[in-house]
C-alpha cells in the first residue's frame, strides 16, 4: 500500500524537477532570443511529471511501504480475528454442540429401544418355553388319561366278554344236558319211525325196551 505521505513525497520531487527543467528551457528560450510556446511547455512539463512519477519497483515490494503495508496488515488480522472469535467461531461451537445433543439423544434413544427389544426378545422366549413345556404336560395327561381309558374299556370289555363266554357256555351245558335227557325218547321215537316203516306198527313198549338195551 502507498501511503499519502509517501505520495506527497514522490510528487513533490517530480514538481521540483518539473520547474527546473520549465527554468531551463525558458533559459534556452530566451538565450535563442526565441518566445516559448505555451503548448510545448505545457507537453514538456507532462512528460516531466510522468518520467518523475514512474518507478521500477511493485508497490507492494517497495521497501518504503513495508511500515504501513505492516500496519494495515495487523490491523485486517485483528479485525478478522475479533470478527471470527465474536461471530463465526460461537456460532460454529453451537452448531457443534447442538449436534452432538443430537447425535447424544438418538444414542440414547437407540440403546433404549435395543433394551426394550432385548428384553421383549427374552419374554418370547420365556412365554415359548413355558408353551413348550405346558404343551408337553398336556400331552403327557391326555396320552396317560388316553391309555387308562383304553385300559379301563378293554378290561371291561374282556369282563363282558368273559361273562358272555361263561354265559354262552352254561347255556350249551346246560342245553347239552337237556338235549342227553331227551336222547333215549328221540332214539326210542326214531326206531320206531324206521321199524314202523318197515315191517309196520310196533309197539312204543317194545321200542323203548329195545333203545334201553342198546344203550346198556
């Protein structure tokens, strides 16, 4: 940066050389005994200013403006520094934290919810168990009440059937018998049936007599 003093003093050496190259050129002038033109003065005075004003050297480079290039430079850092600790950087930190309560509670929402499904997870699998095992006791009764039924019938049944057996059989003895008291009457009817076919009319007496000796 170019300071106005620093350009006051490069323009009053320039006015300086500026007058004395007007004083001399006047001087030939008037040695020559010629008048000056008012035009070419004023062209010759120009290109003095601009010769006199002209350096080689990039501002900014220039070892003369290094003190107020220094100055503008401590005072552009302070007032960022004060712009970026008073607005940008609190404003940062709050979004920062901000999201970090954030990040926090969805952590902590999360880990709840993984705790409320672990522990419904456990619960299934308790209520499962105690299913499985109630399932299996139900089981086991019905099987074990299924099988004293089974054996209650069949007792009962085998005891009617014993029953009927003995009943059957004492109606066949019983029947047997009476049949054998009969034997000698149907024997004694029979002879006489066939007798009497073959050579007639016999006596029942006589029949029976015969049956009686046969069976002796």
């Amino acid at each position: 940066m170019v300071t106005q003093a620093y350009a006051q003093e490069a323009e009053t050496p320039a006015d300086d050389h500026g007058a004395e190259a007007a004083g001399a050129a006047d001087a030939v002038h008037v040695e020559d005994g010629v008048h000056a033109d008012p035009t070419a003065d004023t062209h010759a005075t120009t290109e003095a200013h601009g010769d006199a004003g002209h350096s080689d050297v990039f501002p900014p480079f220039d070892p003369a403006t290094f003190p107020s290039q220094l100055l503008w430079l401590a005072i552009t850092f302070g007032a960022l520094y004060l712009l970026m600790s008073k607005l940008a950087l609190p404003r940062i930190g709050g979004i920062l934290d901000n999201r970090k309560t954030l990040i926090d509670t969805d952590l902590a929402a999360a880990d709840a919810d993984r705790q409320k499904t672990d522990a419904a997870i456990a619960a299934y699998e308790k209520a499962l168990a105690e299913a499985k095992a109630k399932a299996q006791g139900i089981a086991n009764e019905t099987r074990e009440a299924i099988q004293a039924d089974l054996s209650t019938k069949r007792a009962a049944a085998e005891a009617d059937l014993s029953a009927k057996v003995s009943a059957a059989e004492a109606s066949i003895a019983k029947t047997k018998a009476e049949a054998l008291t009969h034997v000698d009457e149907i024997a004694a009817e029979t002879a006489q049936a066939v007798v009497g076919q073959i050579v007639g009319d016999v006596p029942a007496d006589s029949v029976r007599a015969a049956v009686a000796k046969v069976k002796g």
